[in-house]
C-alpha cells in the first residue's frame, strides 16, 4: 500500500512540475516596419555632408526632427481641440479637427476650385505636408496623415467591398 501511494503521489508531483514547465503562449509580434526612403525634399534639409544620401547620423537628426514636429503639432491639436480639457481628443474633437483640416487643404491646393481635391490635386501636396495629415479627401486628413499618428491618428481605409459570388453557368445537359 505503501508503494502504491509513493507511485501516486510520484505521477501527481511529476505531472505538476510538467504543467508549471510549460511555457506561457508568446503575445503576437508585428512584423518589423521597412523604413520608407528619404523624399529629396528630406536629403536636401539633412544632407549635412552633400553626398546625396543621409547617414546614420543625418537620419537620426532628421527622426528626431520629425518626432518633435509630430509632438509639437500633438500638443497645439490638444490646446485648440480638446474642448472637455481632459488631455486627449475625444472622436468629436477629432472629427472637428479633421474637418478644419480637410477645409484648410482644400483651400490650399485645390487649384480647379471644385471644393475636393482631386489625385493630381493630392499628388501636389509636399510630403512635409501629407506626413501631417495632408491626404485630402480619402481618410487620410488629420494629425499624423497615417494610422497610429498624433492624437489618435487617422480612421483607416474602409475596406474593399467583397468581390460578388460567381454566378453558376447554366448547364448544358438539359
């Protein structure tokens, strides 16, 4: 009897230490972003050695740029936006902000004057400017011009409407 209840209690601390082993599942990880290359208008501002590419140190200097334009911006959008002063922006003070913003890059390149901007319109745009949310008409209006931006950033495409079933061919046996 003896034996029989050091067997069992053996299994049970056995089968313990094996499930305690067992390794916790690993949270997803999101595949690593390809930095975009530098636009001309970004080497012609950072290039400080004039060879045409920007260095480890020059691309530096210029994320840092681009980091404390994002966090300026952030916080002007907080200052003018967030009407209830609780230190972010609510959906209704984004959707206030995107339409100022939306009015003012219409206003600024919409060059046929048909109150949109049309893609020529948007292609016009500086990228300084569609960096901070200079899209246009076509979701990418408001601070950040990209998912995960400034405040919130800016409501993804919808999207794309399902493809419609296949319609069945008529059969030719009848």
């Amino acid at each position: 009897m003896k034996a029989t209840t050091l067997i069992a209690l053996a299994t049970l601390l056995g089968s313990s230490a094996f499930v305690a082993a067992q390794d916790t599942p690993a949270a997803p990880t999101r595949p690593a972003r390809t930095p975009r290359a530098p636009t001309a208008e970004q080497i012609k501002e950072f290039d400080k050695n004039g060879d045409g590419k920007l260095d480890e140190t020059e691309l530096k200097a210029m994320q840092d740029a681009r980091k404390a334009k994002a966090e300026a911006m952030q916080k002007a959008n907080l200052e003018k936006y967030d009407a209830n002063k609780n230190g972010k922006l609510d959906p209704e003070e984004i959707a206030k902000m995107r339409a100022d913003r939306e009015a003012e890059m219409i206003k600024k390149y919409d060059k046929d004057g048909d109150g949109k901007l049309s893609d020529e319109e948007r292609k016009a745009i500086p990228a300084s400017e569609r960096f901070m949310g200079g899209g246009g008409q076509g979701g990418r209006t408001g601070t950040g011009g990209r998912r995960g931006g400034a405040a919130g950033g800016a409501t993804p495409p919808a999207a794309p409407p399902a493809a419609p079933a296949p319609t069945p061919a008529p059969d030719a046996t009848k």
